[in-house]
C-alpha cells in the first residue's frame, strides 16, 4: 500500500515505514536508546531526502522516548532539577544544530558532514562500549566480581567552579559540564536527528558520575524535551518536517518498542552493551564506506530554489 | 468515456491554431487537475487530437503525412547538479552548477523518431530536446553548464522526469492522434503545459498549447500548505502527536 509523502513529495510503502519504524523500536526497547541513529541512515539509504530524513526522525524519537520516561517519572527516576539544566543548554544547542543543518544543506555539504558526523561520533561510541563490555564480559567469564563506581567518587570535572547541588542524584558538582554536555547533545543531535541518549547516558554516568537509579530516566526525559524542541526549529526553518512519515514511523517504533522492551529483560546487561556496541559500530561503518568508495554516481541534483508551488 | 464523446469534445475545444498553411489543429486531454491524493500513485492522461483545414479555408481536406510532438512541461525550479571527486581519501561535492528555472518534469512524445521529424535546429530552439533547456546562458561558464547539464538530463530521466518516448503518439487515422503519458507517483505538484506541435515536411504547421495542473489536494494540500504558512503550529501540532502516541503505546502495551 503506497503513501504519499506531502513534504518529501514521494510515494513510499506504508508497511515499509510503519516496519522499519517497528524493527528499529525493537531495538530501541531491547537497548533504551531513542533509535535515531538506526532510523536516519535507513530513511537516507532507502531514498528519502536528507533533510526530510533528519527533521522527521526528530519527531519519531519523541514518541519513541515518551513512554519510557513517563514509566520512570512515575518510578521516581528522573533527577528533574539535573534534567532542567541538560534540557535549557540541549535547545540552546539545537538552535546552532539547526542553523548549521541549514548552512550546511545550501553549500551542498549536508550529507558528507552527516556521514562523518555519524562515522566519528557512533566508530567513537561504539568503540567506547564495545572495549567496557567485553571487559565486563572477560570479567565475569573468570569470575571476578565487578565492582560498581561509586557515584561519590570524584574525578577532575567535579573541582570545577559554580558547583550546584542535585539533590535527587546525590551530586554537588560544577554546573558547567552538565551545560556542556547538554550543548553538544543538542547540537549533535539536532544536526544527525538522533536523540543522543547512547552519548547522554555513557556521558552521565562516566563523567557525572550520576547514581545508575536516575541515569536513564533523566536521560529520557532530556530526549524528550529536546527533541520535541528541535522538531519545532526543523519544522519552522528548514521546514522539512514530513508529518506523515514521522508518524508512520511512530505507530510502528511505539509498538515495537514494548516488544524490544519485554526481549530485553531476557539478556543481562553486559550483554546488551557488547549488542548495541556492535550495532552502533555497523552503522558507523556503513557510513564510513559511503565515503571511502567510490560513489555509484559521481553527479547529483537537489532543488535549490523555489518555483513549485503546491 | 466514450470515444463519440470525446470527439464532441474535440470540436468543442478546438481552441486557437496558428493560421500558418491554412491546417488548424484541434486537440484536447483526458485530465485538467490530476489530484495527489494519500494514495497517489502516478496517473495515466491522454492528449487527442485532430489536425482539420482552417475555418472558412477553400480545401475541404488536410493533406498528410503530419508528424505530431507533444511535449509535457511541469513547473520549474532552481536545480543544482553536483559532482563529487575524490580526495584526501573521501569523496564529496566539489562541483556545482546551478540552473536556473529548469523544468521539474518535461517529457516528449512523437510519433516518429525525432531526427526523422525535423531537424536538430528546430528541436533545440522549440525546447523539443530534453537538453535544450541547459543550453541557456550560465555564469559557470559553457564548458561546465554542458558537461553538468547533460548529467542533469541523465539524473532525471533515471528518476522519470525527463524522458523522450518517440513512439508515444499514435495516429489513429491520418489526420487523428492520441498519445498517452503516464505521470510518476514523484511528478512534482503545480502547473504544467503540454505544448502540441504538429510537423509537416520538418516544419511546423501548427502549434497548441494547453494547460493542466498537479495539485494535492485534500489532506495531503492541508499538510503541505500547512508546513509552509504555519510552520510554527505544524511543529506543536507533529509534537503534540508524537508525544500523545508515545504515551498512547505505553498505555496499550503497559510497560
């Protein structure tokens, strides 16, 4: 059944959207990642513009976060004083994200710069937490009991000046690595439309050292309100947001999300890790042989200025 | 509908023809408003016509053989072709070429090959050639706008919006034709022309042109204008939606 597409301005298959929006939910509930790092290569590979990729991913990770945060702010797992602060700095980051996104998209470089963006942030993530769970991993096979950080201890980014306290996360630290992280989140995720939530949540806990209770949760619920800001901007200066692909995304990502949820309880959490570390490593390679090999077609075209009406 | 019908209408719609060798062209399509519905698919039109002596002209009959082109112009737009090349390692956009006003969609259909119709002046200076519209001066220069413009034609005809079929025009008698086109599901909204010319020992003795419009309509019209004049309360309302199915799906599903 086709669909058409009134911003994309293409006729897709219903069940193709609504089914990589499913298997990428899968994954999104079995890892607790927004998935927009899986869905945005998908939608450019299989055709869809860049930008119209990008702006309507942003809407779909909205939707695809919002259950999972609600579940933990009724549990109580949301720092929301800590959230505050992530989500102000994440929109001031998304501001530039979308300036630059549209810079970027009139010189022509859009799609080089995500491709890099992608191969350097997810090869260096992906890298990152393959190295932690293998280890973790190796630890356990010779049965080493792994001892948890404790969030109270300290590294250099909690001597840092103006530190606040975060009552819920036990934390007295500097209030301007938190700004920071949420600036890079914002901007990174604006420009690539992913929610950020696999660079968050290593972020929180590695360098904030936020107690593991509250890490997710807060992480969530700055997806939400970030993203949910950045669709806004998208939607208001490239305006590229396609409603009807973002919500065939959506319907698909909800449900599978539950089901990727339930699959998730069935593997221990290590083993996730090492998962989502190789998922993440595969995507950042297939964006890297999109730059190395030579392209099946040297030439390509976009509209650059208007003349269409509708 | 009927084809006794359609014949009616011919003669309704006769329209105006160049007074040019005393033949006169009447002509007529199957569609005036193709409609971009949520299911659009493409869409199938066909173009009639009938080439007859001129109105009040002495000779009661038209003197074949007649070639016929018709030519389906959609709305234009600024296009850029790009070319990557290789370097550092990497391959990315080092070269464009802008075009200014190009035809989002433009096919052609003859009822013979073309070179065989006319000769290659006309078909350029009429805009025939799918490549005569890259032809208009550019300030990249006349080397470039040709190496790019020609990979420009190349690109949209892979996408189906340039194209050239040379049998598309049928003759149902010899001074009747039909020709058929068929839109891609990606034919870009707006205005579009069919300009109809019929030849004649390689010269044109009659001209046409008429007009069609794409247009979403509906839902799909709302959206798309929607984006544009309120982007603004479009953006609320897509994060409103996303936010009420997020919620909607833990519910349902009760995490």
């Amino acid at each position: 059944m086709q669909i058409y597409l009134p911003i994309a301005e293409m006729s897709v298959n219903l069940f193709f959207l609504v089914g990589i929006g499913a298997a990428v939910g899968f994954l999104s509930g079995l890892f607790g990642v927004g998935g927009g790092f899986l869905l945005t290569p998908l939608l450019i590979f299989s055709g869809v513009p860049t930008s119209v990729a990008v702006a309507s991913v942003t809407g779909q990770v909205v939707a695809a976060s919002t259950s999972g945060a609600l579940s933990h702010y009724r549990r109580g797992g949301i720092d929301m004083h800590l959230a505050m602060y992530l989500v102000l700095s994440g929109i001031i980051g998304a501001f530039g994200g979308v300036a630059t996104f549209d810079l970027l998209r009139d010189a022509g470089q859009l799609d080089l710069v995500i491709a890099v963006g992608f191969l350097v942030l997810l090869g260096f993530i992906g890298v990152l937490m393959l190295i932690e769970s293998t280890r973790a991993l190796l630890k356990r096979r010779s049965g080493i009991v792994v001892r948890e950080r404790l969030p109270n201890q300290h590294n250099w980014i909690h001597g840092l000046p103006m530190r606040v306290r975060f009552k819920k996360s036990k934390l007295y630290i500097s209030v301007l690595p938190v700004l920071i992280i949420g600036l890079f989140i914002g901007f990174v995720g604006s420009l690539l439309g992913i929610g950020g939530g696999f660079i968050m949540v290593p972020a929180l806990v590695y360098l904030l050292r936020v107690p593991g209770n509250v890490v997710i949760g807060t992480s969530l619920l700055q997806v939400v309100a970030m993203m949910a800001a950045t669709t806004i901007l998208h939607a208001v200066q490239s305006q590229s947001v396609d409603i009807m692909l973002a919500f065939s995304l959506m319907v698909g990502g909800v449900a599978g999300a539950q089901f990727g949820a339930s699959a998730g309880k069935q593997l221990r959490g290590d083993q996730l890790r090492g998962l989502l570390a190789l998922l993440v490593l595969a995507v950042a390679i297939r964006f890297g042989l999109t730059l190395v090999l030579a392209p099946a077609d040297a030439f390509s075209m976009v509209v650059s200025g208007t003349g269409a009406g509708s | 509908m009927t084809w006794r019908r359609w014949l009616g209408a011919l003669a309704l719609l006769g329209g105006l023809a160049t007074p040019a060798l005393g033949d006169r062209l009447l002509s007529t399509m199957s569609n005036d408003e193709i409609e971009i519905t949520s299911s659009f698919d493409g869409e199938k039109m066909t173009f009639f016509g009938s080439i007859a002596p001129d109105a009040g002209a002495e000779q009661k009959f038209v003197n074949g053989p007649f070639q016929v082109i018709v030519v389906v112009l959609g709305p234009t737009a600024d296009r850029t072709a790009r070319q990557m090349t290789h370097n550092f390692g990497i391959w990315l956009n080092t070269d464009q070429v802008t075009f200014r006003k190009f035809p989002s969609y433009f096919h052609v259909l003859a009822s013979d090959r073309l070179a065989d119709i006319t000769d290659i002046t006309t078909l350029t200076t009429q805009f025939i050639l799918p490549e005569s519209h890259t032809l208009v001066p550019n300030n990249a220069g006349w080397w470039k706008t040709a190496v790019f413009g020609r990979q420009l034609v190349r690109l949209m005809t892979e996408q189906g919006l340039f194209g050239v079929n040379e049998s598309g025009v049928n003759f149902l008698s010899d001074n009747t034709y039909s020709a058929r086109l068929t839109l891609p599901s990606n034919a870009p909204p707006g205005p579009y022309i069919a300009l109809t010319y019929v030849f004649k020992d390689g010269q044109i003795i009659a001209r046409k042109s008429e007009g069609f419009a794409v247009r979403k309509i509906g839902f799909e019209r709302f959206l798309a204008l929607a984006s544009v004049q309120q982007p603004l309360l479009y953006g609320v309302v897509c994060v409103i939606l996303a936010l009420f199915t997020g919620w909607l799906g833990g519910v349902l599903f009760k995490r």
